[in-house]
C-alpha cells in the first residue's frame, strides 16, 4: 500500500499520460478512491484521521487553499498533513503552484511586488501546470482579469509582455505558445494596456522634438490632440494601435518601445509620426504636424495593421489609404450611405466635426471626454451637443446570393 501511495503522490497528474493499456486518464481517479478508502478504515496510511480529500483531483488546490486560510507556514503545514516524504513529486509541486497563484489573486491591483519577479522567471512560469498549461498561463490570466478593461500599471503591462510578448506580434514564436491558449479577449485587453504606452511615446516624441527641433506651431498643436486620444484610450473603447514613425522621430524615441511600430519611408517624413487607434465602432489615423484626423467606419485597410509589414510611405496611411477605403465601402455599402471616412484639418474646433460624424453615424462619444473645459463649453455654445442618429447604423447592401430571398 505504501508503494501506491508513493506512487499516488510523486506522479499525480502525471498519471493521465499512461496509455490506455495501463489504465490511462482513470487510473489516477481509481488509485485516488481506493487510497482514500484505505483512509477511512484508518489503516496506516498518510492520510489517516485525517478530514481533507487530498485524494481526489482537486486535493493540491484544496491542501493550498486550507494553508493560505490558515495562515500557516506551508512546509510545516505539508508536514503536518503527513507529506513531507512525497517532495519532489508533482503533488506537492502542484500545491506550491496552487499558493503561488493565491499570492497573485489577492495582490493589490497594480502593486509592483517580488512574485511578478517570479513570473518573469523562465524556470517558474514555464513550469508544466494543468491540462497541458503551464504556470504562466494561469498567472497570466490572473493578473489580465483582475485588471478587467482598466490600466493596471507598467508593472503588471511589463511582467504580462516579458512572459508572453506583444499579442500584435502575431508572427513570433512566443505568440503561439502563449496567446491562443489565453483567449482572445485576454489579447484583446493587453493590446489596450499598450495602446496608451503607444500613446505616450507618440506624445513624448512629439512634445520632445517640438522643444528640441524649435518647430513653429507644434506645441500649440498638441494639447488638444493629447486631450481627445487619452481620452479615447480612458474611455476604454481602443482596442489596438499601432505607431508608424520616421528616422528622425525613432531616434528621439530610442529608449522606448516600439517592437510593434512601422517606419515611415522617405526622408521628408523622417521627422513624422502616425498613431493608429481601433475603437471599435469606428477608427482614426492622428498624426503629427499638419497631417489630418483620419476616421473610419471601418478598418482601413488589414495591410495597415498586418504586423509583418514594417514600412509605408506616408501617403499609403492617409491620402491614398482613404481612396482605396472608399472604394471598397462604397462596393459593399452603396453611395447611399456616404464615403465610410472623413478627414479633418486642426483647424477651429475640430472636434466637432469629428463627434457629430460619428453621431451621424449612430455612434455616442462622450464629448466631455474628449475636450478640455473651455472646449467643451465652446461646443455647447457654438455648435451644441451632436444628436446620435439611432438610424445612422451602416447596413451592408445584399449580396447577390441573398438578394431577392426571404
């Protein structure tokens, strides 16, 4: 009996692997009831007057839940359960695998502490888990469903990329290992936390060429683009970004990260930078100097967005990009309902054009998000709040196969 304990304990979940000559994913539940009716005859066994069902599927997460409850010191606890002579084997490694993601569930959301030093580890969070997952899987959706839709600080941003990378970066090995197995909604997430960290290199880039390269207008430039785009990303509706940025800027932008970012092509846009935002209901394309506010009813184009495509010149995400958007919008919407786009200069209040387009469209924006105090009473005086049109939804025409059809 001693030897099936042994058994029982170093290889737990191991088990399931054996093929099914050997009794293969039910051998561990078999070998777990009839340990644990050697238990209740109290016969000599670990388990012996004891109350918790460490023999079934669930005993690792059990045993750690109990220990984190009670406070105490988990190896004078494994002791006291009578199993300190099965370390080293995968029960036991389970249930320090199991106080391990205790630890991340009850961290303060944000809080930078040693145990994301540990998910960092290669040695910890590529440790074999359950169900064919590795720890960092599970620590990872952890901290990505704490956090829900908010930021949950650099610290937390950082630790999640260091373990499973940029989810945008669907070409790297390190996407298929990780990403797939999170979710999509869980990818959907992260690349929001790194719309705002794209956001804020594109304004320091900006704030800091503007200071150091003297050009006129830029400052004046900025405070009301760097008000409307945070308050998109606070709004919680972007979904994915992405920088494009020339020679000149990428040098000012050296020390931060841009793995996910394109170039800008050509020496006269060298000192330019584009952001591109997903909102979900519709898109825009904001730039620097005096490129225009760029927004779509639709995804603009997938080549834009397509990570393995690393360099555009500038008129491919602007002029030209809203050409081509036209066309395909108006094969697939009609003319009825317009060109799908518009392009606004910064000049006046601008953002009004840009909410009473989306409204027209039937798409509510707070506008107090996405103004300044003085701009927002301007709007209210001049031009008033815009009425979502709830008949402004586009509709696709029929296709050929359904035209005609009930």
């Amino acid at each position: 009996m001693q030897h099936l304990f042994r058994v029982y304990f170093m290889r737990f979940d191991e088990l399931d692997d054996l093929p099914a000559d050997q009794g293969g994913a039910a051998i561990l539940d078999t070998l777990g009831a009839l340990l644990a009716n050697q238990a209740a005859l109290r016969s000599r066994s670990p388990l012996a007057g004891t109350r918790a069902p460490r023999t079934e599927r669930d005993g690792p997460f059990a045993l750690a839940q109990a220990i984190r409850q009670g406070g105490a010191d988990p190896a004078r606890a494994i002791a006291a359960a009578g199993l300190a002579s099965y370390e080293g084997g995968r029960y036991l490694e389970l249930v320090r695998q199991h106080l391990f993601l205790e630890e991340l569930r009850t961290l303060p959301l944000g809080a930078e502490q040693p145990v994301l030093g540990e998910i960092r580890n290669p040695a910890t969070h590529r440790k074999p888990h359950l169900r064919g997952r590795m720890l960092g899987h599970a620590a990872l959706e952890i901290l990505i469903d704490r956090a829900d839709h908010s930021y949950p600080g650099d610290a937390w941003r950082d630790a999640v990329l260091d373990v499973a990378g940029d989810p945008r970066l669907t070409y790297h090995e390190s996407y298929a290992t990780w990403w797939p197995v999170l979710g999509s909604e869980r990818e959907d997430r992260v690349a929001s936390w790194l719309a705002r960290a794209d956001l804020q290199i594109f304004l320091d880039v900006l704030a800091r060429y503007s200071e150091e390269a003297g050009i006129q207008g830029m400052s004046r430039m900025l405070p009301p683009r760097k008000r409307m785009l945070e308050g998109l990303i606070d709004l919680g509706i972007v979904r994915r970004s992405r920088l494009y940025v020339g020679d000149d800027v990428r040098r000012f932008a050296r020390q931060a990260s841009l793995a996910a970012s394109a170039n800008l092509t050509g020496s006269q846009y060298s000192q330019r930078a584009l952001l591109y935002l997903d909102c979900g209901e519709f898109h825009i394309i904001e730039g620097s100097h005096n490129t225009q506010l760029w927004t779509y009813l639709d995804v603009p184009s997938s080549r834009i967005i397509d990570p393995t495509r690393r360099r555009f010149y500038y008129e491919e995400l602007t002029s030209e990009l809203a050409s081509g958007f036209v066309r395909r919008w108006q094969a697939t919407m009609g003319t009825a309902q317009g060109t799908g786009h518009l392009g606004i200069r910064h000049a006046g209040l601008w953002q009004a054009k840009f909410l009473e387009f989306l409204a027209h469209h039937g798409i509510a924006v707070n506008p107090e998000a996405l103004l300044s105090r003085a701009d927002y009473q301007q709007l209210r005086q001049r031009h008033g709040l815009p009425w979502v049109n709830p008949d402004g939804r586009p509709v696709a025409l029929e296709s050929e196969d359904t035209r005609g059809t009930a």
